[in-house]
C-alpha cells in the first residue's frame, strides 16, 4: 500500500528539526541566573551566531531581548519565541514566489549555481512547480561544459514531461538558448528554464558565457533574461554568502532557491542570505521528490528554525 505523501508543513518542522537541535545545544546552560545580564546576552548572541544565523542576525535577537529587559529573567523557550518573531521579520520581504508575468512570451529564467549544489534536480522541480500552476515549460541543457548534466536533465525533462532543448558536451550554450526562444515563441511556451555551468573557480569564463548567452537573447527578446536565478546547498553554510556575493557580481543574481534544507544543521543560512543581502527568495528545497520544492510562509519557516512549536 502507498503511503500517502507528507504534508508540507511537517517537511518544514521535519526539514529544519536540525538547525532547531543545533541552536537548543549552543544554548544549553546559558539560563541559570535569575535576570538577563549582559554575559547571558553574550552566550545568547555566540550562540545564535554558531548555527549559523549570522551575525547581523544574532546582533538583531540580541538587541531585541535587551531592549525588553525581562527583570525576571527568560528561558530557553522564551528567547526561542523572540527568534522566531525576528526571523519571521527578515524573512517576510524576501519570501517571494516566482511571477510569471513576461510578455512577449517566454519568459526566460537563467538558473545558475556551483556544481553540487543541486541546480539540476531544482531546475526539475521549479519546472514541476510551474506546471502545476498552469504554465507551459520548456527546459534549455545549458551546462554544455558536463555530460552527466545534459543526462540527467533530459532523463527528468521525460520524466516530468516537458520539452528539452539539448546538444553534445562542449557545444555552444548560446546557441541551444537561441534554439530554446525560437521554438518556445513559436510554439507558445510560457517559461524557458535555462541550465547554466557552474564554474565559480573559473569567474572570467563565467562572465563571458553568460554574456555571450544575453547578447543572443537580446537579438530575440530584449527584456530576457527575465530571472537569474541562483541555486544554493544549505549545506554550505556560510560558504554559501561567498556564492551569492560573486554570482551577484559576475552574473546579475536576482533570485534564490535554497536546496537541501533538510539534510543540515545549518538551516540558518536561509536567515543570514536574507539579512545581507535581501534578495528574492523564491523556493526551498525539503526532501528528493519532484513535489519538494515549494514557496514558503515566513512566519512557519521562522518558528521551525527556531523550534517554536504551534
């Protein structure tokens, strides 16, 4: 008998169960005195920052519980409700799901990201997304520079049941994107999901590829690419703010998709991203299945983080 797929509010809990345990351990002993004094905010404020919420976003709670001055002290439970109220605030203005809104048709989204961090596999599932919402989709195998890439993007293209615009490893991305907006122009299509090469070690090469990919989708489509978006493994950690700073800088990020929330205890960087830089988030991963990448709810993302039960 199949079981019946888990609700995305336990995969969120789940998901992040992690991260929560961790900052439960970095807190561990930190309430023993009667009042909040000002070696107690330290601890609370090293702690924060040691599962990885960064420190503007430690800095942030911090603040918050000396402002309110319990003059009867606060347990663990209590600083975890004053987290999960800060970090609902930072994450509320980036939690942004994708708008398919381009005209003319498609609308054209670069995904871009290190090799690992799963930028295939989301590509896949964003493209699942979108489907189910009613858009049409057509996936361009862009990351020429890697065979398995091309592989497993056209085996999920089948799967999912979407059109593929494909060449052999080593051909020119550029021109298989040109190909991807002739044919979705031609045939209707709503959204051409472009896969890039990962190659942050390799910055130059990076520019020039995706330069080269704009200057032929300026020719066809002005305003394309509509969305560059940046795939992220949770995993990472503070590694990850490094990736977000460079492909800024090099390719013109304006959207992120975290992966692999559920496989880390550093679930706290989906926070620090949000803090520093502010970007749209528009995704996050939990779980391996097609159905597990989803726009989420600040406020229920905020208190799994901070193990804030209902």
């Amino acid at each position: 008998m199949t079981q019946p797929p888990t609700p995305w509010h336990q995969k969120i809990v789940g998901g992040f169960r992690r991260t929560s345990d961790k900052l439960g351990e970095n807190l561990t002993g930190l309430f023993t005195k009667a009042t909040l004094d000002r070696e107690t905010l330290d601890g609370i404020e090293e702690a924060l920052i040691a599962s990885d919420l960064g420190p503007a976003t430690a800095a942030r709670i911090r603040n918050r519980l000396a402002d309110e001055r319990y003059e009867k002290g606060i347990d663990e439970q209590g600083v975890r409700a004053v987290m999960a109220n800060e970090i609902a605030r930072i994450l509320a203005p980036v939690a942004k799901p994708l708008e398919i809104e381009a005209f003319p048709r498609p609308q054209v989204i670069l995904v871009i990201g290190v090799n690992g961090s799963g930028k295939t596999t989301t590509i896949a599932k964003l493209a699942h997304l979108l489907q189910e919402q009613d858009y049409s989709v057509m996936l361009v195998a862009g990351d020429t520079f890697r065979a398995a890439a091309i592989g497993q993007l056209k085996v999920w293209a089948e799967r999912i049941g979407v059109p593929i615009i494909s060449g052999k490893e080593g051909g020119d991305a550029a021109g298989l994107v040109y190909e991807g907006v002739k044919q979705g122009t031609a045939t209707g299509i709503d959204v051409l999901i472009v896969d890039t090469a990962g190659r942050l070690q390799n910055k130059a090469g990076l520019m020039d590829e995706l330069s080269k990919i704009r200057r032929v989708l300026g020719r066809l489509n002005p305003a394309a690419p509509h969305d560059v978006v940046l795939v992220l493994d949770a995993t990472t950690g503070q590694n990850g703010l490094n990736q977000i700073e460079v492909f800024r800088e090099t390719a013109g990020v304006t959207g992120l998709v975290m992966t692999k929330l559920d496989g880390t205890a550093r679930g706290g960087l989906l926070v620090a991203a949000a803090e520093k830089f502010g970007l749209p988030v528009h995704a996050i991963g939990i779980g391996e299945g097609v159905d597990d990448l989803r726009p989420f709810d600040a406020e229920e993302v905020a208190r799994a983080i901070a193990g804030v039960s209902e």
